[in-house]
C-alpha cells in the first residue's frame, strides 16, 4: 500500500473524472484527505487530453494540388478567412501551419 508524503498515512487508489469527461485514477491518503497522482497516472490523463483535442481531416485532389478542409473549431479558433494565406513549416512528425 502506498504512503503519503505528508503524514505517512495509507493512501487509497480512487477515480474521478475531470470537467471534460476524462476518467483518471489518484491515491487520497486516508488519514489527512491529501491527493495525488503518480507518473504514471498523469501521463495517463495527458494522453487522453491529447486524443480530445486532435482534428481529424480527409486529403483530397483539388485540380493538380492537394487540399486539406479546416475543421470548423479551428477556423473560429485560429479566426482564419475564406481566401487568407497560411505559412506552412514542414517539421519532423509533421506540418505547421500558421495563419499569415
């Protein structure tokens, strides 16, 4: 059983959901109430966290380019207009691109 840093009572594996929905798992000592989260467990949540927020698109032939449609989210996000320039950065993993 794992003991709490503060007054080194039990500490009890418990789960809870944050605002958005995202079930995740902590340890509340017994004894003082005190929470926490292991590693592991954040790195659990932060990865849930990254799931939520990609935007999936479909690529498609547009006369001898490529096209690629904005979801609407990011459009009012980002406030991107009809007919604006974006710079595109190629990275390692993948493509920037940032409104002009």
């Amino acid at each position: 059983m794992k003991k709490c840093s503060e007054c080194r009572g039990e500490m009890k594996e418990l789960s809870a959901r944050t605002p958005e929905g995202v079930e995740y798992k902590y340890f509340k000592c017994n004894k003082c109430g005190e929470e926490m989260l292991n590693m592991s467990q954040l790195h659990n949540v932060a990865e849930k966290y990254r799931e939520m927020k990609r935007f999936h698109a479909k690529i498609s032939k547009w006369g001898m380019s490529l096209g690629l449609r904005i979801p609407k989210e990011l459009v009012k996000r980002y406030r991107l207009k009809d007919e604006e320039e974006v710079t595109m950065i190629p990275e390692k993993e993948g493509i920037k691109i940032i409104p002009a």
